[in-house]
C-alpha cells in the first residue's frame, strides 16, 4: 500500500503542503503527502489569482529556490500583469489570472513527477507523539504511518464551520468535511489554540452577465511571466477581467439581511482578514463610501463560472442573490454558488521557530493557515521552508533560515514567529523594511544559490542565475566606462525635458537621471552593439537599468541590514530565564520569557520590549 516509514509526512495538499512534499522529496527525502482528496491537491480555494502586491515577490522568491508555485502560475495563467509599474522597482510586482482546472491539474501532474514522493488519499485523525517528539500519524481508519519529521499543512479544515446567513454545518471547504482529532491531540501536549476566519464571493455564470456594463481590465500588452527557469513562456494570448461596482441601493439590499448575517448576529466570533473584509463588513464600516469596486474574473480559458472579487460574503444567499441583481451588469445573474463564511482552528505561531518546527514536538512544523496567515503566496512559502528544514533536520544539517533582509519569506517568518498574529495575516510591501533590496527582479541573484548549496535548486537555475548575474554586471560597467558627447545626448535629453550636457560624460551617469530610460540609452553608439555582441536578453537589460538607476538606494538599505544583521550575529543561549534581569520591564520580561528570540536582534521586534530592555539585555550579556 505504502511504506511504513517515511522521512517526511506531509499532512493536506493545499499550497502549504504542496510546496512542502515538493520541497522535502526533491531534498532527496522519502516523502509522504496524504490529504483528504487527491482530486483536490492545490485547489485554489478562493480566488483564482496568484501573486499581487508583496505576493508576487514571494512567488518570484518560491520559484528562485526551485519551488513550483512560479512554474504552474505561469503553465495555467489565462492573464498577466505587472502591478504598480508607475512606481519604483520595490514595488512592481507579478500577478497571474489563473485557470483553477488548470492550476490543480499542472500541480498534481508536477508532483506526480517528483521522485521520492508517495501519495495516499485520507484523513489524518491524531499525531503520533512520544517523549515530545512526532513519531507519525494516525488515519481516520485507524492506520498507523511513521516519520521521522511531519509537516502539519491543514489550511481551513481544523474543525471547519461554514456559515451561510443563519445556516452552518461543518466543512473544511465547500462539498468537503472538515478535519477533526489533530487539535484535541495538539493542545493536550500543551499547545495554544485559537478560532479565524475567512470567505469567499458568489460564483456565477458568465452568460448572464453583461459585459457591456462593465470597464474592460486586459493584461499586459507585453507579459511577462513568474518562473526564472525556461521551463515556461510568456502568453502569447489573454482572457481580460472586468471591474463594476456596488451602489447605494445595492448597500440598502445587504443591509436588509444584517439581522440574519453571521457576522452580525454573533454566530461568528473569530476575527476575519482585515485586508480582504466582506461585503458586509465593508459598507458597514465604510458607510461614508456609496460604492465598492467588484472585479469579475473568469475562472479559466473554457468556463463560464466567473468569481466576483470584492463581494465575498456569508449574507443569506436570497440576500446576495438580490444585491447582486441590482449590480450594473448583473442584472440577469445566475448563481453558480453563493458566497460563506468559514470558521476554524489555528495555532499562534509565536509557538513556533523560525525553522517552522514547533518549540513542544521536536520533528513537527506548522505551515499555511494553521499559523494564522492567509493567501495562496503566504501558506506555499511556509509550506517550502517547512519542507526544506523536515528534510534537513532527517539528513541531519543545519537549518535553513532566511532573514529579513534576504527575503519576503524571511520577513513573513519572522513576523508570525516574533509577533504573532490574531487576526489573518497577509504579507505588504510596507512590511519589509529593507524592500528595495527584496524587489521581484532578483529573487534569483538573492536566493538560488542559498538553495542549491542545500541541494533543492537545480544546477540549471544556479548556471542561469550566474549567467544573469554575470552580465548584467558587464553591462553595468561597460556603462560606467563608456562616454557620451554632448553632441549625440543633448537631442535626447532635450526630448525628455533632461538639462544639456556641455561637456562628455559617462553613460551610466547620463543613464541615472531619473527621465532617462534604456529605450534612450540604446540611441548612443556601442549600446545596441553590446547588447547584440554579450547577446543579453530582457531580464538583464532590466537587471541592468534597475542596478544603474537605483543604486544610491540599494547601496543605503545594504548599509542598513548590515547593522541589523551585526545584532542578528549576538546569539541568546536557549531557554534564557529574563526574569532574572530586574532592571528589564516586566512586561518586556514575561514576552521574552514566552517567545525565547534567537538573537538579540528578534528580540528587540518583539512587541512590548522597548529599546532600553534591549540595552539591558546587551549589557546583562556583557556586550
């Protein structure tokens, strides 16, 4: 049937745990993913996007270190779209319109092709734990399956509540049963537990839309794609989306069903995504606004089902249905299936180690919802790191953490673990202090060649990386040496509102002004030349223009991390016991004592500890 004894077992096959089993089997690992339904590995549960805002980066960053989310983004995208290009290169970011029948099946297929992975279709009931260490799994029939490390992926299915109007029943998912046993298990070995919540929109029939009604939101003109590897290629054609919007009547109709609502009527009490709030909760709290955006978006190449972004809801579903007939371009809509609400367990992560393998079992990690967080992008970057240090903790090797200034992985890590989190957790921009350095274009030149040397990224990627890296640099200084007369850079600097030169100057100086592009730059004689001669494609070219036009900003963060990474260096001895500096708070004291930071550095982002029990600390420690 399978074999008895697995070095990994991952528990669920959302994204977390897809990424997890990926990672972990490809480390060379005997791997084991069992889930309630193999028909539904990497279903997209919610919306059928990948990537967005900070999202994006963390995809790039998933793909750079051999993981597959980049790759199956791009073999199922329908739409592509680089977001904020009117802004710096920190903040552009990627983000596909997916095919969700697609995307599940190029998972499935990918992992099926994976070696070392076995694959086995059931409910994972209880943990096998003995003297604080995970030893395996216990199924819904009573089997008993042994590992040396499990990573526990089980996104919303932890005692699952449904909830639509005045309507619950237990589900993990809609059409799927929720998962029971793991919780009871977790918290009688001394873990904390707590209740989320999240939601989904109405899906409904593309026919009975009129489009008309509606602003057009097509892709790209050029698009671009996710995966660094040439395993994938840009669209050559796209389905567009449209955007329409909710009114004044429309919010009168939602508020008719208020008294009924779950959100309201205090059938649900755990706290929702702050930053994708239902429909409900929006014009609640925005009553000064008379209208929402909604984003209709296909759910593929060949379907008629269409997800409308921005009205998700656990309203009575006659209440949605009449609010949404009163949207400019719904006034025929026919339900596919109406919006809910979801309720279920999860485990805050400040239980957890920067590794994601938990402070109480030894050899089991947590990865995905289970932590708190919410996305697709935020569960399979938990899901890889999870994989990758199961694997490495079985081979015996050091752990593998990336920090903050490496990565949006890093970041997303250290927050949840430092911090927690009492409410759905999704990754921003704003987070990241050091973004300039964290930007989509250099996942790869940051991180593929951390994850080749523990055996993940692939000697292709590591040779393609190096080639990248190697010249974009030659062009970089290929710009710095070549000069330019005033003669043939004033008609251009003069088209662009640039000052004239009145005397020769460096290209790459030239190049710096903030109006100057590479379209400009390649009107000066040797540019084109070079560029044909090294035979560099569009991803080094951008490299370059990025390396030239924000290398001020990028040298001043590099400065800034290395003085964080100098307080990352000064290691706190495990188990440390802060109540004995007096002279620290005693709030400062008791979260310390909770949390344990690694490192003087992840103690002073612990909320509550101030920059004087920082000072205390260093001086206690003798620094």
């Amino acid at each position: 049937m399978f074999e008895k004894q697995y070095d990994v077992i991952v528990v669920g096959a959302g994204h977390a745990g897809s990424e997890a089993a990926a990672a972990a089997a490809n480390m060379g690992s005997k791997t084991l993913l069992i889930t309630m339904n193999l028909q539904n590995i990497a279903q997209m549960s919610c919306n059928p996007a990948m990537g967005g805002i900070a999202k994006g980066q963390i995809v790039r960053e998933i793909d750079a270190m051999g993981g597959y989310s980049g790759i199956v983004s791009d073999t199922s995208a329908i739409q592509f779209k680089m977001l904020n290009k009117s802004k710096g290169p920190a903040m552009w970011s990627p983000r596909v319109q997916s095919d969700r029948m697609r995307f599940a099946e190029d998972w499935r297929i990918k992992l099926e092709q994976t070696p070392n992975l076995d694959f086995y279709q059931e409910m994972v009931a209880g943990l096998i734990i003995k003297n604080e260490k995970i030893v395996g799994v216990r199924t819904s029939l009573g089997l008993e399956i042994f590992a040396k490390t499990v990573v526990c992926t089980n996104g919303t299915f932890l005692n699952g509540l449904i909830h639509i109007g005045d309507k619950q029943f237990g589900g993990g998912r809609a059409g799927e049963r929720a998962a029971t046993g793991i919780t009871k298990d977790l918290i009688d070995v001394g873990f904390e537990s707590g209740r989320m919540k999240t939601g989904t929109p109405p899906r409904v029939d593309g026919r009975s839309l009129d489009y008309s009604k509606m602003t057009e939101q097509p892709g790209d003109d050029i698009p671009g794609k996710f995966s660094y590897s040439d395993e994938t290629r840009p669209l050559t054609k796209q389905r567009s989306c449209h955007m329409t919007y909710t009114s004044n009547e429309v919010h009168e109709i939602l508020k008719e069903g208020f008294d009924r609502s779950p959100m309201f009527n205090g059938r649900i009490r755990s706290i929702g995504p702050r930053y994708c709030p239902s429909i409900e909760d929006k014009i609640n709290r925005f009553a000064d606004k008379d209208r929402h955006q909604l984003f209709v978006e296909p759910e593929g190449w060949n379907t008629v089902e269409v997800y409308v972004n921005g009205f998700s809801t656990s309203l009575p579903e006659d209440v949605q249905f009449k609010a949404l007939k009163s949207v400019a371009g719904f006034e025929n809509v026919k339900f596919f299936r109406p919006g809910y609400a979801i309720e279920y367990d999860y485990f805050p992560p400040t239980q957890l180690k920067h590794t994601l393998e938990t402070k109480l079992v030894e050899g089991l990690y947590f990865a995905g919802q289970i932590n708190g967080t919410t996305g697709y992008e935020e569960a399979a970057c938990q899901g890889m790191m999870a994989g990758i240090n199961a694997a490495l903790k079985v081979q015996e090797q050091d752990e593998f953490i990336l920090k903050r200034n490496e990565a949006y992985i890093g970041v997303l890590i250290d927050d949840l673990i430092t911090k927690g989190t009492e409410e759905p957790y999704r990754m921003f921009t704003s987070r990241a202090e050091y973004r300039t350095l964290l930007r989509q274009d250099n996942a790869d030149f940051r991180l593929t060649e951390k994850s080749y040397n523990i055996g993940l990224a692939s000697e292709d990627r590591m040779r393609k990386m190096e080639e990248k890296k190697e010249k974009s640099l030659k062009f970089v200084n290929f710009l710095k040496d070549l000069s330019v007369a005033p003669e043939e850079a004033n008609p251009v600097l003069e088209k662009k509102k640039s000052s004239p030169m009145k005397q020769s100057d460096k290209v790459f100086k030239v190049f710096s002004r903030p109006q100057i592009t590479m379209e400009d730059v390649k009107n000066f004689s040797g540019v084109e030349e070079f560029i044909a001669e090294h035979d560099l494609n569009e991803e080094m070219i951008e490299q370059t223009e990025i390396q030239v036009k924000y290398s001020g900003y990028i040298q001043k963060e590099k400065n800034n991390a290395d003085k964080l990474n100098r307080l990352e260096d000064i290691r706190i001895p495990k188990n440390f016991d802060y109540s004995k500096i007096k002279s620290m708070s005693f709030e400062a004291r008791e979260k310390l004592n909770k949390i344990q930071p690694t490192s003087v550095s992840q103690a002073s982002r612990i909320s509550g500890v101030s920059p004087n029990d920082i000072s205390v600390l260093l001086v206690y420690m003798g620094r």
